[in-house]
C-alpha cells in the first residue's frame, strides 16, 4: 500500500459564509465556464463524511480555536456512505496554505481505527497511517466527531483550481455508525447558510475571481471540524 499525495504542495484555501441565494448564483455563471468534477453523481454533487481525530487533551480543536500555525488534523473518508473508497487523511495547514496527504484504507483497517484502536504493528504501512498509529499510542488520539455535507465541485487546470458548494453540513457522535450507508445527525450552520471554498495553487485566474465576485462575499476562517466540535468538547 503506498502513499498517495492529493495536493503534492500547499496551496491557498479561501473560505466563504454563502446563503442559498449566493450559491445558486456562483453556480449559474461558473457552470458553463468550468467542468464539474468527474466524480459527482447524476444530481451533480457527492456526500462527503469524514471521520476526525483528536487526542486526550483536544489539542487539534483548540489549536483551531486558537489559529495556531502550523497544525494538522487527521481525518478517514469516504463517499456517498459507501466503504468502496475509504481513504486516511492528514491536512496540514501553514501561514495560510494547506497540504493534504492520504492513503487508502481497507474496511477492515478502518473498523479498528473507528473503535480507537491502533493497527497492528508492520512497516509496510505508508508514512500517513504510520503516523496516526504513533499519536494513538503516544497521545491517545482517537476518532472523535463525524462531519458529513453534500458537495458540488468544479475543477478549472489552469492554477489547479478547485471551486466546491458545500452544503446541509451536519455532524455526528455517532462514531460506530460512521460506514453505515445513512446516519443520525444535526445541521450546524444556521438555516440558509452554506460554505463556498476556492482552492488554488499559486494563482487564481482573473476571470473566475470576476465570476465568483469574492469581494461581495464574507471570508471566513470556518473550519467544519471545529464548529462540530464546538458543543461535544
């Protein structure tokens, strides 16, 4: 099993509180101007849930609350509740940017990890996995708060731009049902409000920034992780 880089560098990650209104509106002027994401399904979009990591101290939540620089959270995701493609994934976010670095998961691997509990020892596990398992046995990290929403993404090559429409975000402590195809959870945005998030590389191309008219909107350092968290902690 070998290490799999998403984003092989940090790249710039813009975050916007949109109601429906705002969204709809994004979403008819870039549609015709960029593809949307050849993994989305019939409906245009995915459900993403990911299972977040903390420690004994809850050292990842108050290292957002905080906005200390660097830090990194561990996360396990899947798609559309489905255990096809499950993958572990460590982001890292410094001055700004964020690096996402990830690795598949068997189901089997993932049920373990689900329960708090490390892997079995082997040193072919990729340098993603053989991480998280050292901060499970040295910090008691384990899985503590589910965050699940519905996704419209576009992807534009040029500057490696990825634009994504998140919606109805909820969260659940619900861990054990995490591979389930349908779960119990809560919103936690206040009603008609969604989150826009444009991620880029080393540059965002003019005419999208035109087109998305970012300066109309109110950036946000919102991180869904924390704000699940925010009443569980």
């Amino acid at each position: 099993m070998n290490v799999q880089t998403e984003e092989k560098k940090y790249r710039h990650e813009l975050k916007y509180v949109c109601t429906a209104a705002q969204l709809a509106m994004i979403q008819s002027r870039i549609h015709h101007l960029i593809s949307l994401d050849s993994h989305v399904a019939d409906n245009g979009m995915y459900q993403i849930r990911s299972l977040y990591f903390d420690d004994y101290y809850n050292r990842c939540y108050y290292e957002n609350e905080n906005g200390t620089d660097p830090r990194e959270k561990f996360r396990i995701r899947i798609y559309n509740g489905s255990a096809d493609r499950i993958s572990l994934e460590l982001k890292k976010k410094e001055r700004g940017k964020t690096l996402k670095l990830s690795c598949p998961l068997t189901e089997e691997q993932c049920r373990t990890l689900m329960k708090g509990e490390p892997l079995p020892d082997s040193p072919d596990y990729p340098p993603v996995l053989q991480k998280l398992l050292l901060l499970m046995k040295t910090t008691l990290m384990k899985p503590k708060i589910i965050v699940e929403y519905d996704r419209v993404p576009y992807v534009y090559k040029l500057g490696n731009v990825r634009i994504t429409l998140d919606e109805n975000i909820s969260s659940s402590n619900h861990i054990e049902t995490f591979l389930d195809k349908e779960i119990y959870k809560r919103p936690i945005m206040p009603a008609g409000q969604h989150i826009l998030e444009v991620k880029f590389d080393e540059f965002l191309p003019d005419y999208i920034y035109q087109v998305l008219q970012l300066d109309s909107l109110r950036q946000t350092a919102f991180s869904k992780f924390y704000l699940c968290r925010k009443f569980n902690v």
